[in-house]
C-alpha cells in the first residue's frame, strides 16, 4: 500500500451523482451505463473513499410511494453498512423538476416555494435516517434571466424565510445535522442569487439560527466567479463556517467544469490542501472531504475509477508536499519574524487610550519598510519547486 492510498481517516466522500454522472452534456447523451446506487457503494468502497453523499432523488425517485421508498432506502442503508461505509451529507434536489424552473425558495409562487421546503423536509427525515451530519443546500435554480420578473430583495427575503423554517424543522425533530449553503455564479440561471461564498456568509449572519448554518464553498464555482477558493476558504475558516467542501478544478472562464482534483490549478489546490490541512500553523478542518467532480466524457466506468482514485491521490500527494514545504527551513527562515512584537500584541489587543498613544510614539521608518524586498520570489519558486519534486 503506497502512502497515497486512501484510509477511511483521511474522511473521502464523493456524491453518488458524481460517479454515477453517466457523461450526459447539452450537446450529446450518456456515453456510460447509468449504475445503480449500491453499485456506486461498491465501487467506492473498492476504491478506498470513506463516505458517499447523495441528493434525495439520487437514491429515491422523484413520486416514490412511502413502502417503495422505504424499500430503496433499507437496501441502500445494508450495502453502506456491508462497505464499512457512511453518508456524512445529503442533500435535496431543487433544480430538477420543471416546478422549480424559476427557482425553488426564491420562485415568486408560494405554492412553489412550500413544495421546495416540504420536499426539503422529507429529504432532512432521510438525512437523519441515513446518519448524515450535514446538509447541503445548492440552489441551482434560484436566480434569472429575465430579470424583471422579481426584485432581488424580494427573492432574499424569501430564501431566508425557507432557511429559518427549515432550521425549524431539524431544532424541532432534534436532528443532529447542520445546513452548509453553497454558491455558484451562474449555470444554469444566467444570473444566480448568492453568487460567492462571501455572498452566502453574510447572508448567514442574518439568519435566525446562524449558528446552525455554514458554508459549502465549491472550487469550480469560485474559480468561475473569477475568485480566489483559498481566500473564499479562509474567510469561511475563520468565521468557523467552513461545514462543508466541495473539491473539484475548473478553469476560468468557463462552463462548470467539475474536473479531477487538482487537475487544473494545481498551485490552488495545493494551497488550498495547505490551509485545510494547517501546515502553515493554523486549525485545520477537521469535516469530510468531498469531491463534487465527474470523470471526463472520454471514460468508460474503469475511467470513472481511476478519475475517483486521482482525486484522493492527489489530494494525499499535495498534503504530503504541503507540510514538506512548510517544515522546509528555507522556508521557515523566510516566513519568520513577524516584526515588532509589542505594536503586533497592542494590535491584536484593540483600541484603549493607552495603545493609542503607544502606536504614535513608536519609531516606524515608512521608508526603511518601503525599501526593503520581501523575498516573495525566493518564497514562491521553492514552493513551485516542492510542486515540481525537486525538493524536499
Ligand atoms: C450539482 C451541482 C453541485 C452541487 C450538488 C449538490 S448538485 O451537481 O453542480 O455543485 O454541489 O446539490
Ligand atoms: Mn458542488
Ligand atoms: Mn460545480
């Protein structure tokens, strides 16, 4: 076993949706056999992941009857529990069914936005029933065109309404599960409501129960936004927001890609692997690690595994660099010394009379620090060269 090789402690899960993605596009139909759930168990388990995540309608279908339903779900529950296997997120399917073409919690029908929450309250009964922790909510459909058709405060108002319901229901039935809001930019809306991870965690601070709602930042989505994914993270870490994420690669400027991660960008995904896993000093995330990516069209289903197995490799390969970089003394040796640490501590301890005064009187050369180079260069080729295998 290499050291690459996935362990169910590095907390892997990938969504059911993801290698089940049968390789469909708007310009061309499936290339792959669509699998069945406990199939995709199988093979995930066979691959070394630790967790596999759905949404309701992946597992149970779109008007199952209660004893179908009830069927799917034991069936599914065995094969989970046959893997050594768990399900730490699920999720609901509001982008779907054509009620929710013009949103599902922002629709401006209440009729709409009811089924979008009492669907939502059947698939937090399956979470619960499943073991999930966490719940993820991607509003794929909650946004426009057509943009006269509602106000943008409007629409706010009424996604928050949902969510303060929702968070109602699982305080309620005394679930143990957290909601995670996860933003994209566009696609297949032109515009979406909560377009960043920014978006969503100011929203959050308005809720009535913040302290059950995070995060679920998504690569391919910051990227499309043209965004930085390790600020977006590190903002979200620091709130202590960060529930949930979603690990893919995606270039710029271009339709949702969901790639292999790591597999573009590799100098943000390594800084990403960095911050998550606190080489650089600070806490690290300790929740699942998700990958919401699909294997390319070009795969047949020994593809689709091979694509699952990268994603984790190269997630254990960048963490493996990340702390080779970090312990680098080179690297410790440009990083050190964080300056004066009396005006740093008078800093962090916020205003008084006193620090005020101290910050006037202390002698700061403006043009000594606008002199001198700060050897990021230095800094940033041993990381490339760490990237690269030609140190550490
Ligand atoms: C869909 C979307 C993803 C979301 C999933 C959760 S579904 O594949 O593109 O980004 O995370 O609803
Ligand atoms: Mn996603
Ligand atoms: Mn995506």
């Amino acid at each position: 076993m290499s050291a690459f090789d996935p362990v169910a402690a590095d907390k892997f899960s990938f969504g059911l949706w993801t290698v089940g993605n049968p390789g469909r596009d708007p310009f061309g139909g499936p290339v792959r056999p669509t699998l069945d759930p406990v199939q995709l168990v199988e093979g995930l388990a066979a691959c070394g992941a630790w967790g596999v995540n759905l949404h309701d309608n992946d597992l149970v279908p779109f008007g199952a009857s209660a004893t179908e339903r009830d069927n799917i779900v034991a069936r599914f529950k065995a094969a989970v529990k046959r893997c050594g296997m768990c399900v730490p997120m699920t999720t609901c399917n509001l982008f779907s069914h054509p009620i929710f073409k013009d949103g599902a919690f922002t629709s401006n029908d209440p009729a709409v936005r009811a089924f979008a929450v009492r669907k939502c309250m059947d698939a937090l009964d399956l979470a619960h029933d499943l073991g999930s922790s966490v719940f993820v909510f991607w509003g794929g459909r909650e946004g426009t065109e057509a943009d006269a058709c509602r106000s943008p405060i409007v629409a706010v108002r009424h996604m928050r309404e949902a969510l303060n319901f929702l968070c109602g229901y699982v305080k309620e039935r005394r679930y143990d599960i957290v909601f995670a809001l996860e933003a994209k930019p566009n696609e297949p809306r032109s515009d979406t409501y909560f377009p960043t991870t920014g978006h969503m965690l100011h929203f959050i601070s308005t809720l009535q129960h913040q302290e059950m709602v995070g995060v679920n930042p998504e690569v391919a989505h910051e990227t499309m936004a043209g965004l930085s994914m390790v600020h977006g993270v590190g903002q979200a870490m620091e709130a202590g927001k960060l529930f949930h994420i979603d690990l893919n690669a995606q270039k710029i400027g271009r339709y949702d890609q969901d790639l292999r991660f790591g597999s573009e960008d590799v100098r943000g995904a390594f800084l990403l692997v960095r911050l998550l896993e606190g080489s650089a000093g600070n806490a690290p995330y300790t929740g699942s690690l998700h990958f919401d990516a699909h294997a390319y069209r070009t795969e047949d289903q020994q593809g689709v595994w091979d694509f699952a197995t990268g994603c984790m490799r190269t997630y254990k390969i960048l963490k493996a660099r990340a702390f080779a970089f970090d312990a680098d003394p080179e690297v410790r040796d440009l990083l050190g010394g964080q300056g004066n640490t009396a005006l740093n501590d008078a800093l962090a301890a916020g205003w008084s009379l006193e620090r005020g005064a101290a910050l006037r009187a202390a002698v700061i050369d403006p043009d000594a620090i606008g002199a001198k180079g700060l050897r990021y260069e230095r800094l940033d080729q041993i990381m490339i060269e760490h990237l690269l295998g030609a140190r550490g």
